[in-house]
C-alpha cells in the first residue's frame, strides 16, 4: 500500500534529520546539506515521489533550524505528530475512497 510506503519513508527521513538535526551545529555545514539535498530532491521528485519523499523532512527542519535555532528540538516531535496525523487523513481517504468505489460497483 502506498500509503505504508509514504509513510515508512517519512519516518525514517524524520531519524536522518534528528541525527543531523543533534549532530551538526554550524551554519554552513547546514546551509550545505540543505543546498545537497534539495538538489536531491530537484532530481529525484520526477523519477520517484517516494524517494523525494524521503528527504523533504529533512530539508524542512534544516531550514527551520537556519531561521529558528531556538525552537530545538521541539520541531522533532512537531514533525512526527505531523507525519502521523496527514498518513491518518490519507488513510482515512483511501478507505472513503475505496467504499465509494465500491458502491459505484454495485450500482
């Protein structure tokens, strides 16, 4: 299910951003992750949603510790309580879907 991918990739996108995230403080080092992995995902969105999937958390709380270094942390927690709240919605979808598919079968 595609829905499991997504969200597996975002997890586990979320793990390599708390390792940089705790790992490397300095400004340039970030802007230059920051800079690598939006080429990545430039190039990698095209071919594969889900590997461009993969480092948009990443790059996302990169940018939020350039502008808010302040927030720490708590960015973290905020992107996981994200990550799972939109895979319920689009869980949530594909199950409404899926009936109305059904139904439209039956008819």
């Amino acid at each position: 299910m595609k829905v499991s991918a997504v969200f597996l990739c975002k997890v586990f996108g979320l793990i390599l951003q708390s390792a940089i995230y705790t790992t490397i403080h300095q400004k340039i080092l970030m802007m230059i992750i920051a800079v690598i992995l939006m080429g990545i995902i430039c190039f990698a969105m095209p071919k594969s949603y889900l590997i461009g999937n993969f480092f948009t958390t990443p790059i996302a709380l990169i940018l939020f510790k350039l502008v808010r270094p302040e927030l720490g942390t708590n960015l973290i927690i905020t992107r996981l309580i994200a990550i799972l709240i939109g895979t319920s919605i689009g869980i949530v979808g594909v199950i409404a879907f899926d009936i109305i598919l059904r139904q439209q079968k039956l008819t």
